[in-house]
C-alpha cells in the first residue's frame, strides 16, 4: 500500500482529497495499479463532519515518525511551520509535494538539496500556474533549450481585474470588489494587486530556467493599484491592453545574471498573452531551439492546483532516485540587476499645455501620441521610443521641469 498524508486542509487540501477519491482507481493505474490510501490529514482546525474524519490529527510527529507515510503534500502555505515540516519529512525519507510558492520561492535550493542528499524529491508544480504544467515541460520536455527569457500572466486575481477593467470599463475598486466577492480575492488583496504573489512565481521559473537561485526582494514589483480606466483607454487606442507581466531575462551566457522584473504593462494584441482573460494565466517561454511556446490554463483554483499536486504525487510514487534535472544552486548572491538599466519602450500620460506636447517631441524624439473618449484638453499621452528606465526618468524629469505633471508610466513590452 502506498500512503500519502496531506498537511493543510484549506481550499487546496481539501481539493487534493476530493480528487484523489474522485480519480482513485485511475490515479492507482498510473503506478503499476498498486494499493494507494491517504492515511493522514493535518490540521489543527476539526472536520466533524468529513468524510475523511477519521484521519485527521494534529500532530505532525506523527506523519514524520511514519514509516508507511511515501509521500507527503505540503498545501498549508506561508513558511512557517511549512518549510520545517518539508525539511523534517525530506530527512525522514518522505517525498515532498507543494503549491506553496511562498516556500518554493524562499527556500526552494535547500530544500531540493535536502531532497537530493535523502534521495527522495520535492516536487512543486501547484506553485505555479495552478493546474497549467509549466515546471515539468521547464525542466523535462524543453531541456534541449537554452531558456533565454520567461513572461507571462502569473496571477488570475490580478488578470480578472484588468479583464473587468478593459471589458467592462469597471474600475479598479469596483473590480476588485466583484473579485473579493466571488472568492478570486482575499480581503486583505495586497499579495496579488501589489505584484508578490506574481513575484515569487517568476522566481521559481527563473531560478529553474537560469539554474540560480533568485530571491524575491531583488526583482523590482508594481501592482496594478495605479492603474486606470484612462490608462486603458490609451492602450487600446495605441493597439492593445494592460496586463500585469512577471518576466525573467537571461544577460550572461552562464545564466548567472539576468533581469527581472513585475509591472502592468502594454502588450499588443497581436501577441498571444493579450488575450489572456479572466482568471487565466498564460507562460511565454522563449528557448534558443524552440522559439516562443506558450502555456495557458486556469493558473489557480481549488481543483485546478489539486489536479497539479496529485500529478506530483503520481511521480513522487513512480520515481525510483532524485530527480536529476529538477534543481538550481544557492550561493547566496543577488543575480539580478539593476532593473534602471533594462530598456523598453514607454507610455507616459501627462498634463500640461499644447507647450509640453511639443517639448516631449524635442526630449524624446519620435513619438505616438496617443488620444481617447472624453479626452481634456491639458492631458496628453504617448509612447516613447526604447530606452533604458534610467534614461526615461531622466528624459521625464526635463519635461516635469517645465510644468508638465507625469500622471502615469507603463512599460511597452514585446512579447
């Protein structure tokens, strides 16, 4: 028999239970149709009513002093006790399995190490994109590439607000509301309108892809707040939408240092990631053979991240070592670099007179303007030829001298 125990039973603990008896007998016939149970749930809370209420404890020396316990999947989140628990259950032998990108993001390397020198493995799929496979195709099915650079749409709480914003002219406070209530939000909204959760993400796929570890306080992270419907407006009038983009870009040939960064940004619709919608994510994976391959799905939800931890589960159990290409290394050093020195192309909303469209013409040379609904005669927006970020702010600051006031900057990214 192989036993499997579940630390956590939130919205993702629970899924993992309801798929696992759900898709029983064809998750057993994935591993040689052998006997598998769950044995052990944690958590402190009591789940009277459960069908599963016979195996909750909560005590966790329990599933670590088990040696029944195969496997054991990590859906309580935060690092604390998570990460102390993962590192107890890898010493003892025990495969690891998470969605807890917080951990991942933090302490991901170790963990793999600890992993690897227990021979078992700590498998983390749910930890990004929800039920969209994108670790395994980064380590497994595209490791013939050079990995050059990642983007993509890491948070559907996130995306659901700008799909509300751009489709339905809501705005911002008003979207974010509609997300709350329909569960997509917390109440306390920071982790995803202020960029962390999508910051973690694009750690644990640069870290992956670049073989270093990134830490989340080094990548440069906006959120969505400072968005508005007039901003919307002049996307689409110059040809395209707004979308909260995590990317990740290799700078030296050995990966060692890249930049990284998370900000809304334009994207044209002539690109694959502008028509990502809702709750949805969507990954552009850029490799040196394959070009852009990019993967879509519900990148969160309580089966979606189940059917991903389940799927680490299946090859926890069939694995007969440590995964060979699942690591990165951790030296302890920032890879990343000054975000200032990254280039784009810039849209800048301004206020000012007829004076300060001409004068942005002389600061930045060639320039769209751009026009929208309702537009008042002292505000202007346009995009700015590519540049560094330390060269916009400078260019910016020639123009706010003159009594142009800067109301909003995005990035205009080619993706």
């Amino acid at each position: 028999m192989i036993y499997i125990a579940v630390m956590g039973y939130g919205t993702v603990g629970s899924g993992v239970a309801e798929v696992f008896y759900k898709n029983r007998e064809s998750i057993q016939r994935k591993i040689g149709n052998k006997p598998m149970d769950i044995k052990y749930i944690l958590d402190l809370r009591d789940f009277p009513d459960s069908p599963y209420a016979d195996k909750f404890t909560k005590d966790f020396n329990v599933i670590a002093n088990d040696p029944d316990i195969d496997v054991v999947a990590e859906v309580m989140g935060g690092l604390e006790p998570a990460f102390t628990y993962t590192k107890t259950c890898l010493e003892h032998g025990k495969s690891v399995v998470t969605s807890n990108k917080e951990l991942v993001a933090a302490r991901g390397a170790e963990l793999l190490e600890i992993a690897r020198r227990n021979n078992v493995n700590f498998f983390f799929e749910a930890s990004v994109g929800g039920g969209i496979p994108i670790i395994r195709p980064l380590h497994s099915s595209l490791a013939a590439n050079e990995i050059d650079e990642i983007a993509g749409i890491l948070n559907g709480t996130t995306n659901f607000i700008l799909t509300k914003m751009i489709k339905e002219q809501m705005g911002f406070d008003d979207a974010l509301a509609l997300a709350q209530k329909l569960g997509y939000a917390e109440r306390n909204p920071s982790a995803d309108v202020d960029g962390h959760d999508a910051c973690r993400k694009i750690c644990i796929l640069a870290s992956l892809s670049f073989g270093r570890h990134i830490y989340p306080e080094f990548i440069h992270t906006e959120g969505i707040r400072s968005v508005t419907l007039e901003d919307v407006a002049y996307a689409e009038n110059w040809g395209g939408v707004i979308k909260l983009i995590g990317r990740a870009k290799r700078v030296s040939e050995d990966g060692g240092k890249i930049y990284a960064m998370v900000s809304p940004a334009f994207i044209s619709h002539d690109s694959q990631l502008s028509s990502v919608d809702d709750v949805f994510n969507g990954i552009l994976v850029r490799g040196d053979a394959t070009g852009d391959v990019v993967f879509y799905g519900k990148g969160a939800g309580k089966l979606p991240t189940a059917s991903a931890v389940i799927a680490d589960i299946v090859d926890a159990v069939k694995a007969t070592s440590t995964s060979k290409s699942l690591q990165w290394k951790d030296d302890g050093k920032n890879h990343v670099l000054d975000y200032k020195q990254q280039s784009s192309s810039f849209y800048l909303r301004m206020q000012g007179s007829i004076d300060c469209v001409q004068k942005a013409k002389e600061i930045f040379g060639e320039i769209k303007l751009l026009h929208r609904p309702g537009q008042p005669n002292d505000e202007f927006a346009f995009v700015a030829p590519c540049m560094t970020e330390t060269a916009m702010d400078e260019k910016s600051a020639q123009l706010q001298q003159i009594g142009c006031r800067q109301l909003a900057m995005l990035r205009v990214l080619d993706y």
